[in-house]
C-alpha cells in the first residue's frame, strides 16, 4: 500500500518521502547506538572518584614502604589558587563558549566538521571533553574513530550534569598531563616555573594553555622557539576574546620565552634523596617498557636497609648540627674561639650572631651572591639598572637575611654500600630533603682530596713499588706549563727519609707528589675509572694525584668498595628486582659480574696501609672519639682553604663515606681544625658505624682481607692531631686566603707521644708499569651536577 501512495505522488514528492524516511531510520539506528554505548561510558559513581588504579610503590630491603607513585590527579588544589591569567588562556584558547554549553560544544563541532571535509583537519572537544579522556583514558580510549567521539560525548554530558562549571575547570587545571610526570597546574608551575600556579604571570600562564595542544611538540624546555610560537598564539587569543588590548598583545608578543625548570619529585610525603634518585630512574625504566607507574602497582624492592637508614639519618643530623654550631659560633667575631671540644661551641651558639664576621668581612662575596639571585636578574630583565638593583636588594633586609641563611648553611652527604654486592645499603644526600633537594651523593661533584690518595697508592703497588719503598719529605717543584706547581703539606716538611706507606697514614702531600712522578698520571686515570669513578671527567693532570679533579660521593665510595672487595669493581645497585601486584617478578636485576681491575696482591697491600690510617694516621678519630676497635681501614680528604671534608671508611661488611661543605665554595669552614675531614666529615661516619655495629646490622669481629681485630681503644685518650692539608699551586706573589685562619692549640686533650716512625729500609728502585685501561660498562648516569644556590635550567629564548 505504501509503495502504491508513493507512486501516485509527483517524483520529486517522492524523492523528499524517501529521504525523510531514510533519516527517520538513520535517527532510530543512531539513538539505538546511543542507548547502547550509554552503559559502556563512566557512570555517576565512576565519575566521583578519580581512579580506581593502584599506585606503584617502593619498598626498603626488610620490605618497609618508602614511597609511592601516586597521580598527581591526589593533590588538587582550589581554583582560587590558580593565577586567573591560566583560567583566561584557557578558556579563550581550548573553549570559548565554555559557559554556553553543556559539554558538547555543537556549533563547534559543526566547523571543525566542515574544516576536516575541506582538509583542514581540525579538533571540536570542549573542555569538558578533554577532562572526559583525562579523567577516563582506558574507558574512553585515544583513538581517532567516531565509537570513542561518542563515549567522550556522552561522558562529556554527564560531568557537565554532575559538576558546577567551576568544579569541571578546576578538575581540568589539577588532571592534565605536562610531560616529565607532572599532572595539574600546581605541579607544571613548579616544574617549569619554580612557582605555585597561583603567582603565574600572563606569559607564563600562555605558555603553559599552549603545551596543551601537545605537550611534546610544544615543551618549552626541549622545543623553546615552538613553545614561544605556541604562547604568542594563545596570548592572541587572550587579546581576541578581551583579556586585553591589541597594544598589549603586541607588547607581550616580544617579552623573551624565561624556563626555570626544576623537575620535581612526584612523592608521597615521606621521600628522601634516594626514593627521588629511584624514581628518576624508574620514570625512564617504565617508559622504556610500557608501564604506568601510577596505575599499574608495581612493587619496587630496593637494596636500602631501613635501620641502617634511619642511623644514617640520625647522624647526619646530629653530627651537621654539632658542625653547624662550630661553623657558626667561628664566622660570628673577630677573635675565634681555641677548642677541639665540639661541646664549646654548641653551648656558645645561642650567644653569638651567627657569621656576622664573615659577612661584615667578605662585601665582595656578599655583592656576588646578590647578583647571582634570581631576584636581581629578574630586576636587570625588566630594565632596573643593576647598580640601583643590587643597592635595594642589599637595602631588603628578608631577601637579604634568606640569602644569608642559605649561603651560610653547612651541607652534607652520606652513602653505605656493602662491598661484596654493591648494593647501596644507606643514602642521605643533604641534611634535610624538603629544604635542599640537591643530592650531594650523585649530584654534587665535589674536590675529593686526600680520598683520592689510595688510587694513587694503589696504581704504585700495581707497577710494583712496595709499600716500603722509601722517598724523602722535603718540597719539590714540579712544572705544570707555565707554572711551578709545589706540594706541600700543612705540618711542613721533615727532610728526612719517609716508606710509602707512612707518606699514605700521615697523608703527605709532598710522598704522594714524587710517587705520581714515578707511576705517571695516565695509568693513575685509567685506574680511577676502573675502580670507580666511571662518571666524573677526571684531568689528566699532576695535581689530580692530591684530589683536585672534582668526583662524586658515590663514585668515591665505590672505588673504596673496590679496594675492601680485593681489587673487584662492581656497579652500585639500588633496585634488586620489580614486582607486579600479583608478586610475578616482571624484572630482575642481579649485580653484573664483578670486574677484576686491580689485583688481590696490590689491594691487600693497600688495606693494609690504609689500616694505619686508622691505627695512628688521619682517621684515628673514630678509635678515640667513637670507640670503634673492629678491623676498618679509611682516608680522610680535606681541599683548599677547608672547602670540602671527607671521610671514606671500610669494613667487612660495609663501606661508608661522607662529605662536608658549603654549596657555595665560596662559604668555606674557618679555622684548619675543623675545617679538615678527619675532623668534620669522620664524625659521621663515626657515628653511623657505631650504631651499626651496636644495632648488629654488621659484625664488629669481621676481618678486611689480611687483617685481625684491633686492640680495644682507650675512648679517653686522643691520638697526636696530624694536620692534613691540600696541595697547593703555589706561584709568588699569590695572596693568601683571608679566612683561614691558625688551627686552635689543643685545650680539652693532653697530645700523645710523637709517632715513632719504623726506620726506612734501603730504597727499592722502580719503574712506572703501565696500567691496561679496563673496558667500562654502560651505566645510568646521575642527574646532572648543578653547584652553588642556583639548581635549576634557567633558558631564555
């Protein structure tokens, strides 16, 4: 019958007929397709939860958590926390007519419908879109097909039925990914811009709309010249839809494209240097094998020793205060207090005003820790002439009582790793994580000194010069260039006739000098890396020999592990093995082989010599001080003008090293007593191995190789203090440093009988044997090493 109607009508009667019934059908077909998909989008419970995922975590050795991987999705913050300038970039470049629709923007959808049929490929979600696929990216999925167009419609309108508008844009601004694990506003200000989101100014604000549109192509940090294209586009926008003049635009549109970016550490509250150095390292892992740290819950077994830890923490703490006081109760008047009693100063410190010489003494230093402010390049940037800057950030008496506080404040690092794995066992890379996140175990390289002094030993026993051979004490020139370099040592020089090993225990520079000029610099280098130092670039130059050439804390303590292993380098290992939360292990990661690169004999002879470190050297502190009378063996470093003190110590079980300083070198320590690593940096050390010891985390009758225990320790007596000095280049006429100033005569211990040295057998001629350079192993390198106030990128396009 229907067919017989529609022949009775004229054709284009008919054709019209057919074409409405064809959509009629084609509307029932699309809103069964509707009813269908409806279930399969995120219902209202789904949307008022973020995410069902489970987080990765990280867990100790004895399986104590230790961090997690949370998504940054779990730290919003308010929308009136976030700079308006972002709220207005966003809204006038991603969705204009943000509060005109109700999710799906039709009218947009329709252009940019219409610009794909042209070839103009075009996107048409709105926010509320975007924050669909963000919040639901498994459910809704990525792909370019018109089945997940519809889920994010349909998920689209749901928000928008569920959440006030200002509820979408502020889950929008504290979900969206940045790139180098930082979701949300608060998190990609920080990373990029050093700042909470709510003191993002208009450009910043612009850049950070402009990643939006891809946060590869447009990162500001890796694509600079795209990202500032990218921001113009946006602050044109901005200026299109009212946020401000033309003229304004115009002006903005020039202003330079200013990075500070500073990667942050995406923690769960309780992380320390090492679970940061862990995540660093798993963020590249994951990416590298197609995991989502945040959702996939992953378990991470790292090598850390939880009790060991927690000593390691607790005597960095004290031990820096302790060291702090001292540092602050010298710098604060002219006339210095004379006491090796660490006591004195602590109870002096509430009296005094801390560093106040120092300050009222160093103008020039203080003028050059201005300058290098971020507050006084921002102000040169923006045009105030930098004489009338420096003279009102001087006159800034907040900026200039932080900039004290930070330039004056004593640093540390400490690491144990345990010898026979190389599995790092204990790891504090500053005194407090949350006030310095700059790691002074993998990051800060740092002048090690006299630490450096065994590879030096040890390249002379491998060429076959035994520890007796002998060398006289007196200062030689030796020619580097142009100039006369001249070793010397701080307790001056005998004259007389010295065997290696007592040049090693009494940490003699001018013994150390003449046996580099025996062995030659090269094989002392290859050496170095062989054993160790596998990431610092060491200078192949004579001074190298007294610890010149700057290294880190790990690779120095890994070089000593290689000398307690009997000559066997092994790479650090901090992450044993990765679990999936089924517990099926997903990777493991055994140590390497160890690499045979100095040999039992030569590292026998080098325990053995660096016992008298101990026994009657340098190190002697921790038998007097700290009671410890097991079978260890060590070196202590001090550098130039008191700048750095170390502190490396070996034990059967475990190697630990620390490092004491300033972040600035400038800001160095005052008086050579205190100044030396025998005397700041072994109190750490020293107070960490005896809790270890106490704890039984090691075992205090355990023998190095060659060794025996050592008589018990008399705790009261102090071994005759042996100064350890630098070397120096020295060149006449050169001024002295200002600060330094005489070490203290002793007032709280009576000096023990001068050291009976063994009497020097004939002289064993030697000639230097080249060392075979060890092929080394492809290993993650550390963060990159920033020194001094300032440890962020700074780039200015």
């Amino acid at each position: 019958m229907a067919q017989a109607r529609l022949r009775d009508r004229p054709r284009a009667e008919q054709a019209l007929l057919i074409g409405l019934w064809a959509l009629a059908a084609g509307l029932m077909a699309f809103f069964l397709y509707l009813v269908i998909l409806i279930p399969l989008t995120p219902g209202i419970d789904d949307l008022r939860q973020a995410s069902t995922a489970r987080p990765s975590v990280i867990l100790s050795s004895d399986g104590k958590e230790l961090g997690t991987f949370e998504k940054g999705l779990q730290e919003r913050i308010k929308l009136s926390q976030i700079s308006p300038h972002v709220i207005k970039a966003l809204i006038s470049t991603e969705d204009h007519r943000f509060y005109d629709h109700h999710g799906v923007d039709f009218r947009r959808v329709a252009g940019a419908l219409l610009a794909t049929l042209k070839g103009d490929a075009q996107g048409g979600s709105t926010i509320t879109q975007q924050l669909a696929r963000n919040m639901f990216p498994d459910e809704i999925g990525r792909a370019r097909s018109i089945n997940r167009k519809m889920k994010e419609l349909i998920t689209a309108i749901k928000i928008e039925n569920t959440y006030s508008k200002t509820e979408i844009l502020e889950a929008y601004l504290n979900t969206v990914p940045f790139l180098y694990n930082a979701y949300g506003i608060e998190m990609a200000a920080r990373t990029y811009f050093s700042k909470p989101a709510a003191k993002l100014d208009v450009l910043e604000s612009a850049t950070l709309v402009g990643m939006l549109k891809g946060t590869h192509y447009y990162n500001p940090v890796a694509n600079p010249e795209r990202s500032k294209t990218r921001r113009n586009v946006v602050l044109s926008q901005m200026a299109k839809h009212g946020a401000f003049s033309d003229e304004r635009y115009r002006q903005l549109a020039k202003r330079p494209l200013r990075v500070r970016f500073a990667r942050q550490n995406d923690r769960s509250g309780r992380d320390d240097h090492f679970t940061a150095y862990v995540r660093k390292w798993l963020l590249d892992w994951a990416e590298e094998n197609d995991y989502d740290l945040q959702l996939d819950g992953l378990v991470v077994h790292t090598t850390l020793d939880s009790e060991l830890q927690a000593a390691a923490e607790r005597a960095v703490e004290r031990q820096a205060n302790t060291l702090q006081a001292i540092a602050d109760v010298e710098w604060a008047q002219s006339g210095m207090p004379r006491s090796t009693s660490a006591g004195m100063y602590t109870a002096m410190r509430s009296e005094v005003n801390p560093f106040a010489y120092y300050w009222s003494t160093h103008g020039r230093e203080l003028d050059a820790f201005v300058r290098e402010s971020g507050e006084y390049r921002r102000a040169v940037e923006d045009g105030e002439a930098p004489a009338a800057a420096l003279k009102r950030l001087k006159a800034d008496r907040a900026f200039l009582r932080e900039l004290k506080a930070a330039k004056s404040r004593l640093e540390a690092g400490f690491v144990a790793m345990d010898p026979h794995s190389g599995e790092v066992r204990a790891w504090v890379g500053s005194r407090s994580f949350e006030r310095d996140q700059f790691d002074h175990v993998v990051q800060a390289a740092r002048q090690p000194g006299s630490t450096f002094k065994p590879v030096v030993y040890a390249a002379a026993l491998e060429a076959g010069i035994p520890p007796e051979q002998t060398y006289r004490d007196v200062v030689q020139d030796i020619r580097v260039g142009g100039t006369v370099w001249r070793p010397t040592d701080m307790s001056g020089s005998s004259g007389g006739l010295m065997t290696m090993r007592d040049g090693l225990v009494l940490s003699k520079n001018t013994i150390t000098a003449q046996v580099m000029q025996q062995v030659g610099v090269a094989p002392i280098v290859r050496l170095a890396q062989g054993m160790g130092i596998r990431q610092s670039k060491l200078e192949a130059v004579p001074s190298l020999a007294l610890g010149t050439s700057p290294v880190t804390l790990l690779e120095m303590v890994s070089t000593y592990s290689t000398i307690a292993a009997q000559g066997e380098y092994r790479k650090p290992v901090f992450v044993r093995r990765i679990t999936d939360r089924e517990g099926k292990t997903v990777a493991d990661f055994a140590p390497d082989a160890p690499q045979q690169v100095l040999s039992q004999n030569a590292a026998l002879a080098l325990v053995d010599m660096l016992r008298g470190v101990v026994n009657r050297g340098t190190g002697g502190g921790v038998r007097y001080r700290f009671g410890i009378r097991g079978d260890v063996a060590g070196k202590t470093g001090t550098t130039q003008n008191n700048t750095d003190g170390w502190f490396i110590l070996m034990h059967p079980n475990l190697v630990a090293g620390a490092w004491v300083g300033f972040n600035d070198n400038r800001v160095r320590m005052r008086s050579s007593y205190w100044g030396q690593g025998g005397h700041n940096a072994l109190l750490l050390v020293g107070d960490f191995m005896r809790a270890a010891l106490d704890s039984g985390r090691i075992d205090e009758e355990a023998l190095l190789p060659g060794g025996r225990t050592a008589p018990p320790p008399r705790p009261a007596e102090e071994l005759e203090d042996i100064e350890e000095g630098p070397g120096e280049l020295e060149i006449e006429g050169a001024v002295p440093f200002e600060g330094e100033v005489a070490d203290p005569e002793p007032i709280e211990d009576e000096p023990a009988p001068p050291l009976q040295l063994s009497p020097p057998p004939a002289p064993v001629p030697a000639q230097p044997i080249p060392v075979q350079p060890v092929p080394l192993p492809e290993i993650a390198p550390p963060p990159t090493s920033v020194e001094g106030a300032e440890r962020e990128a700074e780039i200015i396009i």
